[in-house]
C-alpha cells in the first residue's frame, strides 16, 4: 500500500479511519466556514440561475448600449447613425430618420413603381406655399408649381387665396407675408425658406404668380405638363405640407362642370390647393383649387395660356360672354336623349344664367336656350375657355382682331332657331 493512493472506501474496508485535508476552494482557511457552491463570493457576480436575475442583466446591458448611441451621436459616423429602434428617441436625431423607423409601411412592386412614376413628373416642380397676416396670423398653406427658374429668382403657381380674404370677398389689407418653401434647398442658409413677392393674380381662374430671389437660388425643373383631363379619368393629386412632405389623394374626375372647372370625387388633401393633378402616365393636367364641394380642377392647358399671355402681356385678355354656360354632352342621360330626339340637338351648350344688362341679354339670349355652335365651336367648356383665351391671344398680339362671335340658338319653348351676332368686350 506503500507509494499508492488510498481511498475513503478503502479505508472503511481496512477498518482506517481518514481525515480530510483542507481544500481552499472549499473554505480551506482556518476559522473560515465552508460554503455551498451555489452561493457567491464577496469578488464574484450574481450567478444567472433565475429569470429575475436574466431581465436585470438585460436592462443594464440595454442602459449602457444607449449611454453608448448617445455619446456616439452627431460624430459624423456611419456608426453614430445606426442604433436600436428600442432605443430611439426624440433626443436623438437619428431616430428621425426614414430609414430608421421601425416600422416602414411596404407596397407590392407594381404598386411601387406606378406611384414612383406619377410623383417623379411633378415632385421637382412643386413647393410648399404660406401665408400669414402682419400680425402673425396664419391665413393659409398651400402648394405651389414652378412655372419659371433663372439663377436668381424663380416664379411659382400658386392659388389667390393666399392674398384673398375668402370672408369679405376682397383682397388683405395690408397684404400677407409669403413665403415659399423649396425641398431642393434645405440646404441653403435660409433652409430653402424664400420670401414670396405677388406678381400677379386672377380671381376668374383663381390662381396666383409668387416670385422669390435668392443669391444662390437652386436649380429648379419644371413639370410635365399632358393635355386636358378625361371626365371619368382616374389621377393622383399631389401636394406639399409644411414638413415638405407629399400628400397623396387618389380620385377620379366627374361628369360634372362649372364654367371652366373640373371636379374630383374625393377630398381635399391637407395643404392641396395648388397641388398637382397627375395621370395614369404621369403628365401634369391641372391644379388643385378651392371649392365649397369637390377639390376644384383647373386644366393644365388653360394654366399653359394663361401664364404665356400674362408672360408675354403682364395682363390676361379673355372675351366677356355675359353668360354661364353647361355642356349638353354632361346632361342626364334621359335629358340628353329628350333633346337629341326631340329637338336635334346632340352638341352645344345650355345657358345656365345670363347676367343682366350684358350684351347676350340685350340680344335675346335667354336661360334655358341652348347654343349648338359658337363661332363654330361645340364643345366641352374647359376646351371652349382655351379657345376664349386663344382668342384673347391673337387680339393682343394684333394677328386677328375679332369683333363679334356668331351663334346658333336653339329657343326651346318657342321651338325656334336664330343667328345671333354676340360682340366681343376683353
């Protein structure tokens, strides 16, 4: 037994007695009390062996990640970008980053692409437009198109309410602070803030013309601009809030008409007049404009005409009629077909009012009648207001000078028709 190594079992079989040396991992010490293994040290952490302990080691891990972000944030790092989404916060500027937020709303791929294609033809041109009263007053915010760019200044589009007190029918006085706000130049010293100048504006179409000047004015596109919306047409209309955000508002235009407007079928988004009306191939086709019903459409051709004759003139010239008009082909079905069967009448226009003492009044023209040619013309009246502001064109550039209109009136009660020679005040 001499050199081997004896055991506690051995030694009970040889009837021995053993004593057991001191261990130091078991309190080896003199006077030191031997400690179970599940207890801890006076150097050693809290053993995890409990979930309570679990989330308490957690929190404290979250608590010195955050004190991390926070001190990394604002260095310039890709790193002082990136953080956990629990973790964000509104001390953090990177937690108000779209590319940050934890949850980002998704579209399908078709989906994505057909509204990319629709915003890209009208996003550089528009703008966010305010208005506010000397006293500080907030009048309106709305939205603005750039119709005009140079290295300094800039023209925008924009709706007359901005200048226009819609409570007492009259323009402010004194007249309001604008101010335009352009995407593209948050960069700039004034964060993309210019001071608004009126140029010009016009209470018939309701629009507006805003010029801005800058020393280091952006460079600024233009929309692109497609022909005259299609009644039951599906588009987008597309503003700008006050945070330059796009607001989108998907409608389809109606089979209805009021002088020279088109109306939407769904509501005014929040900052929308003077927002862009967009169709399915992404062409421009009017402005959004204020209405007691429907959002309002103004043509993206009659805007066209309107902007090239006060460009070229400082003033618009379009023939007074003295009269509000309807196009029969918008008419009831039932009524459509009353007059196509009854009287002949397929095209023109019915007259809806006739102002009094005007020049229509004077020549017979009543409420009721219907006009199936005016100087040749039978159309839909957004059309028809083209062809009034061409014929305003060609008088101030002196290459037509038209005196007087020839129609062709239908008197329904009396079952008569007659030429009526209408003359042309501008």
């Amino acid at each position: 037994m001499t050199g081997g190594r004896l055991t506690r079992s051995r030694a009970r079989e040889l009837g021995l007695k053993l004593e057991i040396a001191a261990s130091p991992e078991l309190g080896g010490r003199k006077g030191q009390k031997r400690r179970h293994p599940t207890e801890k040290g006076p150097n050693e952490l809290e053993p995890l062996t409990n979930k309570r302990n679990l989330e308490k080691q957690n929190e404290e891990l979250k608590q010195k990640q955050k004190s991390a972000a926070a001190g990394a944030v604002g260095d310039g790092s890709v790193a002082s970008t990136i953080t956990d989404p629990q973790l964000e916060s509104s001390s953090n500027p990177a937690s108000n980053l779209p590319t940050l937020r934890r949850k980002l709303k998704c579209r399908s791929n078709a989906q994505a692409l057909s509204v990319e294609k629709k915003l890209l033809a009208g996003a550089p041109g528009l703008v966010h437009v305010s208005s506010t009263s000397p006293d500080g007053k907030e009048i309106l915010r709305c939205s603005g198109i750039v119709i005009h760019w140079e290295k300094e200044k800039a023209w925008i589009l924009t709706s007359y309410l901005v200048v226009f007190c819609t409570r007492n029918d009259r323009l402010c006085d004194p007249m309001p602070k604008l101010a335009v706000h352009v995407p593209n130049a948050v960069h700039l010293p004034n964060s993309g803030i210019f001071e608004g100048d009126m140029l010009f504006f016009n209470e018939h179409y309701q629009l507006a013309v805003l010029k801005i000047e800058g020393e280091t004015m952006v460079e600024m596109e233009y929309p692109r601009y497609g022909d005259s919306p299609c009644y039951g047409g599906k588009v987008l209309a597309v503003a700008r809030d006050e945070k330059l955000s796009f607001k989108l508002c998907r409608g389809t235009i109606t089979w209805l008409e009021e002088d020279h407007f088109l109306y939407l079928n769904c509501k005014l988004c929040p900052c929308g007049i003077g927002g862009l009306v967009i169709n399915d191939a992404g062409d421009v086709i009017g402005m959004l404009c204020d209405d007691d019903r429907d959002p309002a459409i103004l043509c993206s051709t009659t805007i066209r005409k309107c902007v090239e004759m006060w460009t070229k003139f400082g003033h618009i010239a379009r023939p007074v009629l003295g009269m509000c008009l309807r196009t029969v082909y918008l008419v009831d079905i039932s009524h459509h077909d009353r007059l196509r069967y009854k009287f002949g009448i397929n095209n023109g226009f019915i007259v809806e009012e006739v102002i009094i003492d005007s020049a229509a009044e004077k020549r017979g023209i009543r409420r009721g009648n219907v006009i199936t040619s005016f100087d040749g013309m039978s159309c839909c009246l957004p059309e028809f207001e083209d062809f009034l502001l061409s014929v305003g064109m060609a008088s101030l550039n002196g290459m037509k000078q038209v005196n007087d209109f020839k129609l062709e009136v239908h008197d329904l009660l009396r079952k008569a028709k007659r030429t009526i020679i209408l003359p042309i005040q501008l």
